[in-house]
C-alpha cells in the first residue's frame, strides 16, 4: 500500500534555532516528491518539487533533500522564524497528479 | 490574480440537506481537484477533472458530485450531506502535472 509517514508529528522550537522535518514513504512507482506548507486556517503551499534525479533543493531558509534509495525526504529549516509556524507535508507522487499521496503533516510551533 | 477562490467560506448543514461548494481559478490552469482534509490524515481526492466537460473519481467520490462546465470553475455537489462529510474542503489546481494551487478552504460541519 502506498503511504507517506512523517515524523515527528509535531514539534516546538525556539526562534531563530534550526529543524529538520522527516518524511518516509513506500510509493511505487516514484516520480517526485513535494513539500507543502500549511498556515492555520489556508490552503497549502508548494514550498519544492523534487525528481527522482535531484538530491536537494532549496527556496528560501528551506531545504529539501531526497534519499530514493531509502525513500526518505528531510525538510530543513533555518534560523527559524515566528512566520514558520504551520504544518509542513510532504507528498509524492507515483506519476499523475490525481494519485498524490499525501502525509498527515508535522506541525511546527516556533516560540519567541 | 486572485488564483484560487472557494465560496463559502463556512457552512453549518443538518443530515439530509444538499449544498454546492464553488471552486474558481483565474491561472487558466487544465486540472482542477477536491480535496478534503481531516484531522491527523492526509489530504484525500474527492473528484478531478482534466479539463472542460471532464471530471472522473478520487480515492474517496462516494457522496459528492462534481461539475466542470467552465474552464475556470468547478462545483462540489453534496446532495444528502451526513455527519461524516463534516470537514475542510480543499480546491486546487494545476497546469497538467505541475505544482498545484490551493484555495483557502471551505469548513463545512454537517449536524
């Protein structure tokens, strides 16, 4: 059965500290793997796409990276900021984009 | 651009009644996509559609039916809502398979 787990499922950090947000997936076939964001209340947000070819990718404090050998993604976050609370959801696809497969989310907690 | 607007915003059903979510997008985007999304589970595909006058089943469609008779808006039809269609409904779309766009949200409690 395809499935995207994440972990964890929620997690507090302090402004201005770096995180790391995990994503373990058994898809197949695989053709990319997506990282959303997800303010309270809005819809999600594309934060990075990446094929099977690419191992990282950044926009921004954000930095994905994708192990298609183990299946696992990480997002990285740096030098958090109050802006980047919200859930963060990772999500692949096995080819078409009406087959998504998508994570429950981490939820992010930054304090001040 | 606006991009992706849901009406409404919110809705309070009771058992039985029907309603229609409206979904419109100015991107000229091909695909668009419902969503629902419940707490502690991922995103879930109600209906698509990959075109004007298409629209074919996600993985959850039982309860819902949808529309597409313009490019640029898709219907969510719920004709006997139940209390387990008590959710938040998500529109998207997408130039083919690319990054999609959402919507804000439509938060709809079925009693």
């Amino acid at each position: 059965k395809n499935q995207v787990e994440q972990s964890p499922q929620s997690l507090i950090i302090l402004e201005g500290k770096n995180c790391t947000l995990q994503c373990n997936y058994t898809v197949s076939p695989f053709s990319n793997l997506r990282w959303y964001k997800q303010d309270t209340g809005r819809g999600p947000v594309s934060l990075t796409i990446m094929t099977f070819s690419e191992n990282t990718k950044s926009n921004g404090r954000y930095t994905a990276t994708l192990d298609a050998d183990t299946k696992q993604s990480s997002l990285h976050i740096t030098a958090s900021q109050l802006s980047d609370s919200a859930s963060y959801i990772c999500v692949v696809s096995p080819g078409s984009n009406y087959q998504l497969i998508w994570g429950a989310g981490t939820k992010l907690i930054i304090k001040p | 651009n606006a991009g992706v607007t849901q009406t409404p915003k919110f809705r309070v059903l009771k058992t039985g009644q029907s309603m229609t979510l409206l979904c419109a997008q100015d991107m000229n985007h091909e695909y668009m996509y419902w969503y629902r999304q419940d707490p502690g589970m991922g995103l879930r595909l109600i209906h698509y559609s990959v075109g004007e006058g298409t629209t074919a089943k996600g993985e959850v469609p039982d309860g819902y039916n949808v529309s597409r008779l313009k490019k640029q808006n898709f219907l969510l039809g719920l004709e006997s809502a139940a209390p387990s269609q008590t959710s938040v409904y998500f529109c998207a779309s997408s130039y083919k398979g690319h990054t999609q766009y959402f919507g804000p949200g439509t938060r709809l409690t079925v009693l």
